[in-house]
C-alpha cells in the first residue's frame, strides 16, 4: 500500500498507520483523509491482528490542515457539506475497524486530532502530551467528532471542553477516560498491549467488537438477545473451542503457540 499522506507497514501481525505529514504536525487534509477512507475501508479482509495509529515527529496530530481549511471560507454550504461527510466517513471507518486498534500518542492531539484519538480502542499517551478541542477558538464546532469524543469522556467533560477550548494534559485526559494509559515509556506499553491483545483469540476480538458497539447502541430489552446468540455462537465455533480445551487442559490456545 503506497501513500502519499501514510506510511503503512506490517510485520508480525500488526499493521503500523502512521500520519505521515510532520512539516504540519500530522494535520489532515483531503488528501490524508481520502487515503484513510481507502486503507481502513478495506481491512475487512486483513491478516493482521492489531493496528498501531500513531504520527511522525514531535506530535500526533494538530487536527485539520490551516491551508486545507483556507479553502473552505469560499466553499457553498453543499460543498462543505461533502467535505464535512468525507471527513465524517474517515473517523467512522476507524472506529468501525474490525481489528484493534491502538493509538500512540505523543506531544499534541488537538481538534481532529483528540478525534483520531478517540476513534481508538486503546489510546496509549506520552507524560507530555497535550490535548484541546479548540474548534470554538475559530468560531465552528468539533461537530463531526462529536459522537466518538462524547462516548469516550461523557456529556459532563464535553461542556467544559468544547466551550472553552481550553488545552489539557495526559493525566486530565486519563482521568476523562480519553485515554487509557499515560506511561514514561510509550513504545514499552505499546509492546506490553500488543501482546496482550495477540494472546486473545484473533476471532473473538473482532467480534468483541461487534459486541460493544451492539450494546452501546440498543436498549438492554434489545441488547440481551443479541447477547445470548453471541455467546453461543463462539462456544461453538472451532476458536472458542480450541480455547476453551487449552485452558482446561492447562495448555496455551493454539493462537498464542
């Protein structure tokens, strides 16, 4: 897979995605955004069994591109309204991944970037990194990430934050539930995460996946039974059973020999 805005590599299971625009601190544009469409459109299919997003350089991500969104002060309300849904269809392609993916972030997650952050299934942040929503500082909303940030840190925390704009640090972000670990040594806890996630069945992390987002989306009444025929089906399928007789069996599941 050759990018321009990308680099895209795998090697032992896991497929590294890195924003590839360091002269901008990783800020996306529609280059970036269509490339991301493509790539995670069509990991339906991968091999892989976790994905690393991270960024070159000092920083993350810095959210959208200044001279990408120059542009936009002369685009009609359709115009932005095709360019809002590209933009929407990125972050939803990531957060719908059927692999795991895990977020390295270091120095600034700003904007789109807190975004991208949030889309992830495990967000791993250096001690210094800084986070803001910063939107309304330009005068327009962190609307399209919205859902993805407001399921992460709640309504309360969102209020505060995309009012103000105001910036904060790993531990704030941590206590939030923005991110999952703040570590001295981040390429340490990403190697410690991504074993833990390659000593699980490569099945059923997908399908944990489903499950999540079924639960989250639906009503208990009509969670349960999607619950009951999910369970069933793995303790049948040839994974959940070759699980269940290596534990029984005090041996290792065959994914993990």
């Amino acid at each position: 897979m050759n990018y321009k805005t990308l680099l895209v590599e795998e090697a032992d299971g896991v497929l590294t995605v890195t924003l590839n625009r360091p002269d901008v601190h990783n800020a996306f544009n529609d280059e970036l955004i269509a490339e991301a469409i493509d790539l995670f459109g069509g990991l339906g299919a991968s091999t892989a069994r976790v994905v690393v997003l991270r960024g070159t350089g000092a920083n993350f991500c810095a959210g959208a591109d200044l001279n990408w969104m120059s542009r936009m002060v002369s685009y009609t309300r359709d115009e932005n309204v095709r360019d809002s849904s590209q933009l929407a269809r990125m972050y939803a392609l990531i957060n719908e991944c059927p692999l795991p993916v895990i977020g390295r972030i270091q120095g600034a997650a700003i904007g789109g970037g807190v975004g991208l952050v949030a889309v992830c299934d495990i967000a791993i942040a250096s001690r210094d990194a800084k986070f803001g929503l910063s939107e309304v500082k330009l005068g327009i909303l962190p609307a399209v990430i919205s859902p993805y940030v407001i399921a992460k840190i709640g309504e309360t925390h969102a209020r505060a934050l995309f009012l103000t704009g105001e910036r904060f640090d790993a531990e704030r972000a941590l206590r939030m539930g923005l991110v999952h670990r703040v570590v001295d040594d981040i390429d340490a806890a990403l190697a410690e995460t991504i074993a833990a996630l390659k000593s699980s069945g490569p099945e059923a992390v997908r399908e944990c996946k489903k499950l999540i987002a079924h639960v989250a989306s639906h009503e208990l009444i009509d969670a349960i039974p999607y619950t009951i025929e999910a369970i069933a089906a793995r303790r049948v399928s040839s994974e959940g059973q070759g699980g269940m007789a290596a534990f029984l069996k005090k041996e290792k599941a065959p994914w993990a020999k």
